[in-house]
C-alpha cells in the first residue's frame, strides 16, 4: 500500500471512528481499496481505540449588523493537460487580486468545494477548483462517494503533481498578472504539500489545510509563502507536522502553523456532523488564510522565500 492509499485507508477508519460511517460501510469502502476483511477490520478496531474525544457541538456567532452576501457562482470549464482534458469548477472575481487552485477532499469536486471557489472568488481571488478525477471522467462519473475514495487511491500521486501543474498554468493562462495561490483540506492539503515538493515556482502562497505532509517531501524549490492549518485534536495528520515545519524551514520560507487546539479533522467543511465541523474555528481559519494571500498575492506574484 503506498502512503496516499494509506491515508486514503485512514480517513475511512476515522470516519468510522468519529460515526460518520457505519461499521458495515467502512469495511465496503477498504474492501474497495483492496484491503482483505481481517486488515479492514484491524484498522477500524485501531482507529476506534485511539480516536479523539468528539468535540462539542457548536453554534455559529450572531452578530447585530445583517450583511447580505453570497459566494461567486462557479462554472464548469474544461482544458488541456498533459495527461489529457482536466475538468474544474471556475470562479472568476468581478475585480480580481489575485487567482487560487482549490483541490478538494477524498470525497472529489464537491458542491462545497466549489463555495469554498465562490467564497474566495467574492473577496477578489478568482478560484479554480480541479476535479483530480478528470482523467476518470470526474467526480460525476462515480456513483458514490466510496466509488471516488477507490478512485482516487488507484491513481499514481504524480498523475496528481502534474495536474495540479497544469491548473496552475491555466490560471497564469486566464489573469497573467496576477499572483496565484493554492489551498486544499483533508486528501487536498496533502496536494498542496506534493505541490509546493513538486518544484512548482509560480505560487506565491499557499495553505495546506491539515494535510499530511509527504515523506521525504523537499520545499527547497517553492517560492511559496505557506500557512499551515491544523487541528489540535487530528493526532493522525499532526505526526507529519514535525516534518512539514522541518522542511519549510529548510527551504527558508516565510511561513506560519495555525494550530485550532479544539478543532478536530476537517473542521472547516459545514457539511461535516457536529463532531467535526467547528464553525467558530472554520470562521477564524477562513479570515486569517484569506488575510495571507492579500499579503503574499501581489502583481509581482509575492515573495515567498525569506530574506535572510
């Protein structure tokens, strides 16, 4: 099993472990994946021992001030990759300052992925969110989402470099001028890392949110600018923070670790149940990562690296 299938193979366990999934669904889904009943079940039976406590539920904050607002209407666009047509969702900003490449979940190119492209498209950053299942014929194509979670395991990782490669491209392609970012979560903050290993140059900024960190992953040819997001509570992604920080530093890249110490995995998706979706640290997590590409997306494509 390589390190992306194992990854893959854990987000099921602790979707079990966490209740999102049934015991009978999990074992399907790593069935799929090609695990054999008896390693299913070790995992699930790990994952559950070890599992966090749930974080308590909480409500969004109510402010006095009613502000109407709605994230940018996403379109679907197709273009040409070296390793064929790769298909995304495209949100452009009516005054854009700059453009991002949002890579989505395990779960594909989502309808909140896609909010999440219109939400930073409403800012001013022109959002492009690539189906890495474009080869596939895309997310769509699946019947559900474990169809999309073996999927997605079945593909090399470096399919992946060179995609997201060509999504960069295609948004340097569409505002020329402009700096570009990145941002994944979950299998996509794991992306972002890959991304930023691949030696792609032309990102200014990037923030991989609680992705893990690749093993052996080199940044020492990035130019990016990198926040960093983690849950305090997702132990199983945070065993790869020591590396990530190692390698940013080695790079001598301006960077910052955002640590929500009562926040769990995938705390910023608000179609998660309760024990996953934190809202008030989803709410803060969006403004500070939105505040770093204003101060790293600039029309020289910011500067990424330290100064030392």
């Amino acid at each position: 099993m390589t390190e992306l299938q194992r990854y893959l193979a854990e987000e099921i366990a602790e979707d079990h472990a966490d209740g999102i999934l049934t015991r009978r669904e999990a074992v399907r889904r790593l069935g799929l994946m090609g695990l054999s009943a008896s390693a299913a079940s070790a995992l699930l039976t790990t994952f559950a021992t070890e599992a966090p406590a749930a974080t308590a539920a909480r409500k969004r904050r109510r402010g006095s001030t009613v502000t109407e607002w709605a994230p940018v209407a996403t379109q679907a666009i197709t273009f040409s990759g070296r390793n064929g047509t790769l298909m995304a969702a495209f949100a452009p900003a009516a005054r854009p300052r700059g453009s991002l490449l949002v890579i989505h979940e395990n779960r594909g190119l989502t309808e909140h992925i896609k909010s999440v492209a219109g939400r930073f498209a409403a800012g001013g950053f022109s959002a492009l969110a690539l189906d890495l299942l474009s080869e596939e014929g895309g997310t769509g194509a699946f019947p559900d989402e474990a169809a999309v979670q073996a999927a997605l395991a079945a593909v090399p990782p470096e399919r992946f470099d060179t995609d997201m490669q060509d999504a960069v491209s295609e948004l340097h392609r569409r505002l020329p001028r402009k700096g570009i970012a990145a941002i994944g979560f979950c299998f996509g903050g794991g992306m972002v890392w890959r991304l930023l290993a691949s030696g792609e140059r032309r990102l200014a900024a990037a923030a991989p949110f609680y992705g893990p960190f690749p093993e052996g992953g080199d940044l020492r040819r990035s130019k990016a600018a990198v926040l960093g997001v983690y849950g305090g509570l997702d132990t199983r992604v945070n065993a790869t923070r020591d590396a990530a920080i190692a390698a940013l530093v080695a790079a001598r890249l301006q960077h910052e670790i955002l640590i929500f110490t009562q926040a769990n995995h995938a705390f910023f998706n608000d179609t998660n149940p309760p024990e996953r979706f934190n809202a008030p640290a989803a709410e803060e997590a969006y403004r500070r990562t939105f505040a770093w590409f204003e101060k790293y997306l600039d029309d020289d494509h910011g500067h990424g690296r330290d100064k030392h």
